[in-house]
C-alpha cells in the first residue's frame, strides 16, 4: 500500500461527492481514487463489505462528518 498515493488521492476527492456519505462510514479503495462501501455504522460497514466479498482488511476507513467542507485523512484498517 501506497499511504502517499491514499492520501493524494483521497485528498482530491470532490468534496460534493463525500456530501452524500455524511454521518456514514466509508470504505475508500486502498489508492483512494473510488469508494468501495458506505454504511452508517462500522459494524454494518464490515458486514456490507464482506457479502460484496471485499476483505476489511484491504480498505481504507473513514468517518465523513456532517461537515465534510474540511478532509481529514483516512484510518486505514
């Protein structure tokens, strides 16, 4: 995994996109450039993620927050 690229990445991710995940838990691809899975718990997230047949373990996780005008890096898992 490339943190750098990850980060660059979800960095640019517009802003108006992120708006409709807000208050829910996002599983970002591990380049940053797609979202694999949303949900608005993170248990339920694992639980989305695993009947996609994606492994938790291979996303990059992040709360968006209700104001998602300000980007904070992403938690890997």
């Amino acid at each position: 995994m490339d943190i750098r690229q990850l980060r660059e990445n979800r960095a640019a991710f517009p802003v108006a996109d992120l708006a409709k995940y807000r208050g829910q838990w996002v599983a970002f691809s591990m380049d940053g450039r797609r979202i694999v899975a949303s949900a608005p718990d993170f248990l339920e997230l694992d639980a989305v993620l695993l009947a996609m047949g994606e492994d938790p373990e291979r996303v990059a996780l992040e709360y968006i927050d209700t104001d998602v005008s300000f980007a904070t890096g992403p938690e890997t898992a």
